[in-house]
C-alpha cells in the first residue's frame, strides 16, 4: 500500500512541473522517455540482456502501446499547458469510464446498475466542470479557443489511457513489466526523433527534464507495479484517487489556481464515477 501511495504522491506532480517547464509538450515527452528507457535498458542489460527478447508479433503489440501512449501523454500535457491543473487531471480521470465502455464492447463485461450509474455520474460532472452547453463548447473549440481545447484534450487523454488498459490486459501474461515498460519508452523516444529540435534554453530545464525521465517516468511506474503486486485490485484502484486530489491541491498551493464551487462538485462526481468504476471490477491481485 505504501508504494502506491508514494506513487500517486509523484504522479501528482507532473501538472506542477509541466505548466511551470519553458519548453513544448513534445520536447517534454521525448526527454522524459529517453531518460527512462536509457536508465531501464541499461539495467536491463546489465542483470539479464535476454529479457529484451520477444517475439515480432509482441514487438509490434508493445510498439502499438507506445504509439497510443504517446498520444495518451501527449493530450495530458496539453491538458496542463492549456487549462487548469484541476480540470487537467479530472477530465483525465473519465479513464475508468472509458475503461469500462471498451471493456463491455472488447472484452464482453456485462453492463450493470453501476456501470449506468458511473455513466450518469461522468455525464453530470462534465457538465458541471464545463459549464457550457454543448454548442458553446463546439463554438470555443471551432474558434481554438486553449480553455476549451484543454478540456478536450485532457478527456481525449482519458479515452487513449483506456485502450491502453484494455491492450495491456490482453499481453500482460506474455512479458515481464520492466522490459516491457523500458521498449515502449524506446519507441516513444524514436517515433519522436523526427519532429524533435534541441531546446535552446535545455541547460536551464535539464533538472525538470531529469526529474520526469527518472521519478515520474521510471521511479514512479515501477514502485507503482510493486505495489499493486502486494494488495487487492479494488485496494489498488482506490489508492490512486489520491493523485487527482493531491494535483489539484498542489495546483492551488504552488499555482495559485482557484477551482470554483461547480469544478469541485463536478470533480467529485467524476471521481465517484471512476470509483463505480473499479468496485464493479472484480477483485483481484
């Protein structure tokens, strides 16, 4: 229990560190695999190089993974860039609905009481942290406006997170985390090396960039995966909603961002919706 919590704790401030770094998002990502995948693929080589051996098909599952990770990421990070770090990291959050969506469609899990109640309840909160109808939404959209396209992305970031747990779930069995989390950072890093320009001003952000490749990118995962090793699923589930309260408080602390009374309320809904989520799950290790 402790590692998940610790996890959680350095999670949260990923929207602290992205909104105050003076670099892009894509730049950001890219340092922040590289770091990772030289740390995790050095150790690797080091204590048993043939763990790195898999199959074609496997590669092309884990290089799939990396793809719809990068775009996870990449719409979380805009998230901070554009909004707020509490409606970041709350309409990141729509993840377990999402997962619950594609699990009944993909994986054949039956739609129960909770899983319409989790619906209603993610519809509302949205509705309520928006706080615009629909066609003002698709009009500050249409118009790029960054409120509105923070939003967007942050639930975008929510539904890539989604299929990667439905991915995962189909080849965990077929390899272990740490080579498997050290290759997807890899090709992460390489898809990226044709769109990356060296920043200019890299000695001043090279900590920030160090911190995210070592604590929240290597550091973080693992200690997560051990955690969840040692504890009930719903156990593990319920741990991890103290990422989004503890990055919205740190928002307000270190940001100073303000959260009006229709975000909290919202937020709570969603964050409820997340937990009918992962109670409807079935317990497990």
């Amino acid at each position: 229990m402790v590692y998940i919590i610790a996890a959680m704790i350095m999670w949260s401030f990923l929207g602290v560190i992205v909104k105050s770094t003076a670099i892009d998002v894509d730049e950001l990502i890219f340092f922040s695999a590289s770091i990772s995948s030289i740390i995790l693929l050095s150790y690797i080589f080091i204590r048993d190089y043939k763990m790195l051996c898999v199959n074609s098909s496997l590669l092309i599952s884990i290089y799939l993974i990396a793809v719809i990770g990068l775009l996870n990421n990449f719409t979380f990070y805009y998230a901070f860039k554009n909004t707020t770090v509490a409606l970041a990291v709350l309409t990141h959050y729509t993840a377990p609905f999402f997962v619950m969506i594609l699990a009944a469609i993909f994986l054949r899990e039956k739609i129960t009481f909770k899983v319409l109640l989790s619906i209603l309840s993610a519809t509302i909160g949205m509705y309520l942290i928006l706080d615009l109808s629909f066609e003002a939404l698709l009009r500050q959209i249409s118009e790029r406006d960054s409120h509105a396209l923070g939003v967007l992305s942050g639930l975008a970031s929510g539904l890539f997170y989604a299929i990667l747990v439905i991915i995962f779930k189909k080849i965990l069995h077929k390899i272990d985390i740490l080579p498997l989390t050290a290759l997807q950072n890899s090709f992460v890093a390489i898809t990226l090396i044709p769109f990356f320009d060296m920043p200019q001003n890299l000695p001043s952000v090279l900590p920030t960039l160090l911190v995210l490749g070592i604590v929240q990118s290597t550091i973080a995962p693992l200690i997560y995966l051990k955690g969840i090793r040692q504890v009930r699923a719903n156990t593990a589930a319920i741990l991890g909603y103290i990422e989004p309260l503890s990055a919205i408080l740190l928002g307000i602390i270190i940001l100073g961002e303000s959260i009006g009374l229709s975000t909290v309320i919202g937020g709570l809904l969603i964050l409820f919706s997340g937990l009918v989520c992962s109670l409807n799950q079935k317990t497990g290790h």
